[in-house]
C-alpha cells in the first residue's frame, strides 16, 4: 500500500461542492392560546478544509480536543439531511410552554471512523499511542425533543425550565452510536424581581452519557448539576451593578464535549477530560443612555 503521504501529493486535490437548503415550516392556529408548528427541510455541508486535507496524524492537527489524530479524506461527499420537526406552544396568563420533536436522517454524515493504512496508523501511534482516524462518510440519524417553560408564581417570582436530547445513531453496516453526542441536558431556574434589582439561581445539569461510540472507543461520561446565582441591581435610570457567582458549591465536572487531557505529568492523567471551570466570581457596572 502506497502510504497515505504520497497517495495525497499525486492526487487531484481540487474540488468543487455545490449545496442547497430547502426549508418549508409552517403555523397553524388551534385556539386563542396553542399553535401548532411543523416544518420539513433538507439541508446540505461540504466538507471542512480539515476534513478533507490533513494529511499527517500529528495531535497538533487532532481538530477535535478529543485526544485522538485524523487524515483527511478528499474524496468527501457533502452531508445531506432530510429533517423534520414538529413542536407545540401554549400560552396563557401565566404559563408558557413549547416542546418539540425533530428527526434527521442524513445520507453521508462526515465522521471520523479507524483509518486502514497501516503507515497513517505507525505515525499516528508514535504520536499519540493510538491509531489515527480518516474523515469518512457514513449513514446516520439524529432525533431528539427539546422545551422550554416559563411560570410566574407571583408578581415577583418566575420560575423557567429548558431542557435538550438528542440521540444519534449510525444506519448503516455498522450497528454503534454516533461519535461526541451530548446527553440529556438542560437548566431550571429561579427569579425573583424587585423595584430596582433581581436575584436569579439556575441549576445547570446532564444526565451521564453511556450512549458512545464504541467503534470510535469514545469515553463515556458521567452526569453532573451545577448552581449559579446572579444580581442585578439598578442604581439608577443609566447605572446597573451586576454580580454573579457560577459554580456556587466548587463541584469538579467534565462535560461530555470537552476536549482530552494529552499532556503527561499533570493533575489530570493523560487520556481524562478536562474539568469545566469551578468556582468563579463575576462583577460588573454598565451604563446605558
């Protein structure tokens, strides 16, 4: 086999993608105080620069902060995805809430899969001790629900909730979970108004993440929830002092998506994700006219 190098040099590296999107939605009125909305769509991606040149497995060129190593793939056909959704919306007085549901099935979905040459895969294990990945087309679905809520309890307090998921999963001769697929996730929060200032906590929170890909050996990841409290205090009709307080109890989490420790010799062992931040304290004035 010709190593992946040179295959790259001699060929004919020029492309030309032409894409289009085809978007229909639509509302329909049931009373006073629901909608009805749905909408079908299909919508195209070309190929990333990245995607189709890289052309040496270094972690310098990893793209993804996932501790892993990729070659490009010239010969990428663009994503095609074939969508639709449907949500509803109900408001009253004091209640408002919109779920939704959504399906994609995309033909050719871009994903990094095990590269076969064998001299990618010996460059890629002197560099990061794993073989290295190939840009590649795949057949995949994603669907999912999402909602957000508000509620005013009194003149005062409000309360808000959204909350997301999503599953992808391959359809072709590969039975695996889609790679880097957030879990289940969402916030609650609190707000209390006053003449001239609010107070608002949020609970931010995701649920593990054991659906991974398997052919990718993708790191599962566990759940976490975290707090958040803010004021905003008006000192007059031009001057507001903010502060906020994010992480409020310290807790150490790793979000599923975030990239992967490469370096030896630190806190964190080579191959764990990395921490989000943990405490932090946020002030602020601002003016406006």
């Amino acid at each position: 086999m010709q190593p992946y190098k040179l295959v790259l040099n001699d060929a004919d590296k020029s492309v030309s993608d032409t894409t289009f999107d085809v978007v229909i939605n639509n509302r329909y009125t049931l009373n006073s105080h629901s909608d009805l909305s749905y909408g079908v769509a299909i919508k195209e991606r070309a190929a990333s620069y990245q995607a189709r040149y890289l052309w040496l497995p270094m972690q310098a060129t990893g793209g993804l902060a996932d501790g892993k190593t990729y070659v490009g793939n010239i010969n990428l056909k663009p994503e095609t995805a074939y969508q639709a959704n449907v949500g509803w919306s109900y408001t009253c007085e004091r209640l408002s809430i919109k779920p939704q549901l959504f399906y994609q099935r995309i033909d050719n979905y871009i994903q990094g899969i095990p590269s076969e040459d064998s001299v990618v895969n010996m460059v890629a294990m002197m560099m990061s001790g794993q073989g290295a990945l190939r840009f590649s087309n795949i057949d995949a679905h994603l669907y999912g629900a999402d909602m957000s809520a508000e509620y005013q309890l009194s003149r005062q307090w409000q309360v808000n909730a959204q909350i997301s998921y999503v599953r992808g999963k391959r359809r072709d001769e590969v039975n695996d979970d889609l790679y880097r697929i957030s879990p289940l996730n969402g916030q609650l929060s609190a707000h209390y108004y006053a003449n001239d200032y609010q107070v608002a906590a949020r609970w931010r929170f995701a649920q593990s993440q054991t659906h991974v890909s398997h052919y990718n050996n993708e790191l599962s990841s566990p759940g976490y929830g975290v707090v958040d409290v803010s004021v905003d205090y008006d000192i007059n009709s031009h001057w507001q002092f903010n502060a906020a307080v994010n992480n409020l109890f310290d807790h150490s989490y790793a979000p599923h998506l975030n990239g992967i420790n490469r370096v030896d010799g630190r806190e964190l062992d080579k191959g764990q994700r990395l921490q989000a931040l943990g405490r932090t304290l946020h002030l602020g004035v601002s003016f406006s006219l």
